[in-house]
C-alpha cells in the first residue's frame, strides 16, 4: 500500500474544505485556534510513518481522552463496569441530558460526556492520584513524555461548564455518582485539557490497533475481547449523535473531539489520527472526518 501518496492525495482533496464550519466557540480558549489548519499521521503497526501537514502541531484533545479514561475503568473493573453505564449509541447530542430522565440516570455509553462523567467517577474513587495515574497511562502508550494538560483550557471550561455541572448533578440524583461534582469536573476538565500532536495520538491508538499491546512490547493494556468491545464502543458511540453518518461514510472505529482531532484504527494494519479545528454542526471536524472517509475509499480497507 502506497501510503504516503495517499496521504499526499488526501491533503490535497481535503484543501476545498478549509474554510467549512466553526471551531468550538463555546469554549473560549479554543475559540484562539487558528481554525484553517490540517495534519495527519498514520502509524503503520509493521513500523512506517506518514504524515503531512500540522501533524507535530498540539492541540487539546477533548473526548478523544475518553477512550483513555474509559479503558482505565475497564482495565479496573472489568466487565462490572457495564453496570455502571451502557454502550449504546444515545442518537443525541453529546451533552444532552434527555435520555438520562427515562433511563434511571445510567447513561447510554462512556463516550458522551454523561458516560464521562461516571467514568471520571469510578476511576476518582479508585485512584490515589487520578490525574497523575491518566497521564502516565497516556504518555506511556503514546511513547512520549511530553504531553501535558493545558491550564488556561481547564479554567475556559470551567468557566462555561454550566450543562456539564447539570448533568454531574443530576446523575448524582440517581445516586450513580459518589464524589464532589466540583472534584469530579475538575479531574474531567483535565483529561479533555491534555494536549497531543496526530504523531503523540497515532502512537496511542496502536493499542487498539493491536489487539492491546503496543508492537513489541509484551505488556498487555487490554485483552483482545476487551479491545474488540473498546473498538466496538468507538465504531458505534465515538461520534455523538454522527456515528451512524460517520459509520457510513469511514468504517474504521474511531473517537472525535471538540478541539478538532480524530483518532481512529484500522486492525492488524495501522493507527492514524487527523487535526483541523473547524467542525461540523455534531461537533466532529470537518475535514477530519472528510480525511478519513477518503483514507478508507483509497486504502479499500473498512472493518466492512
């Protein structure tokens, strides 16, 4: 597979895309981005890299970090950690608090912020230093050390988190949360706040790429069932109320972020992740997503 003219090919197909959508105003600090940037790095698990654009550029990950909460709880709890919230797909948008009034309060998948938000609890409760503890997960499976969280991220979203201290507080209602909401919104608050590159994010998914281990080393993250399930929460789930349209269009498990970035897998073969601020009207990146779509029409590989 000639990777590198794909990717070359895609950079230039997704240039008409530049000025489309809106970067994630309701967040003032990543409202400063310069909206018209665009990278992208694949990681072929045999050990080639690709990349083009603002690929080594940082940027704040937002929900892609659920991907990394949820596989600490799953790690922890094992197949118990169901009980604590479902996996599937809610149709609504990802902060929306409908569907948790007629479900008893268990949200519908790790993957929106509701989910997050139970997620953030389980591991604040069994964690001596849950910030710490995240961090040093992400940067080992990302192989690097250099990956931090942004403070003045943290104080935007604390600043305007008003739905998420509604949501917190009524799953707590429901007695499915155990901490301080102010505790438990300032741990999530610094798991969307860290900052990647595509090359930091690309190296991370190789877990999920690789039936739960990083190539070449014998340490096992996650069992292949459980990261069957992980890639399977991230096919149907990682694209709010888009998973569906994004299924369709990409067909490789993947996971969005407000901050414009996209990590997604193809497995047994390789990790990619793509950048660009501006997004669509679901909350995913435009040119992001459209990468994708063309990276799997190119490659001819889906997991369908």
């Amino acid at each position: 597979m000639d990777y590198k003219k794909i990717i070359q090919e895609i950079h230039e197909e997704v240039m008409p895309f530049r000025g489309d959508g809106n970067v994630a105003s309701y967040i003032p600090e990543l409202e400063k981005i310069q909206p018209d940037q665009f990278g992208m790095y694949l990681k072929c698990l045999g050990g080639a890299d690709y990349e083009i654009g603002a690929s080594q550029t940082k940027f704040s990950i937002q929900s892609i970090s659920k991907v990394f909460s949820t596989t600490m709880a799953y790690e922890l709890l094992g197949e118990a950690l169901w009980e604590f919230v479902g996996v599937e797909p809610s149709g609504d948008p990802f902060n929306s608090i409908m569907q948790l009034e007629y479900e008893d309060g268990k949200p519908r998948n790790p993957m929106i912020n509701a989910g997050a938000f139970v997620i953030s609890d389980i591991l604040y409760s069994r964690l001596d230093n849950p910030k710490e503890d995240l961090l040093k997960f992400v940067r080992i499976i990302a192989g690097e050390e250099d990956i931090h969280p942004n403070a003045a991220v943290i104080a935007s979203e604390k600043s305007t988190g008003y739905r998420n201290a509604s949501l917190a507080n009524f799953i707590k209602s429901f007695g499915r949360i155990e901490n301080d909401i102010n505790d438990l919104l300032d741990f999530y608050y610094f798991q969307c706040s860290i900052e990647m590159t595509c090359r930091q994010l690309a190296h991370a998914f190789q877990i999920f790429a690789n039936h739960g281990k990083l190539p070449g080393d014998n340490v096992q993250f996650l069992t292949s069932s459980q990261i069957k399930r992980m890639n399977a929460l991230m096919q149907t789930c990682g694209f709010y109320d888009e998973s569906g349209d994004y299924t369709f269009k990409v067909g490789i498990p993947g996971k969005s972020g407000v901050g414009g970035g996209i990590a997604a897998l193809f497995p047994q073969e390789y990790s990619v992740a793509v950048w660009s601020p501006r997004l669509n009207t679901k909350g995913n990146s435009v040119m992001g997503i459209k990468a994708l779509e063309l990276l799997t029409t190119k490659t001819g590989l889906s997991i369908f």
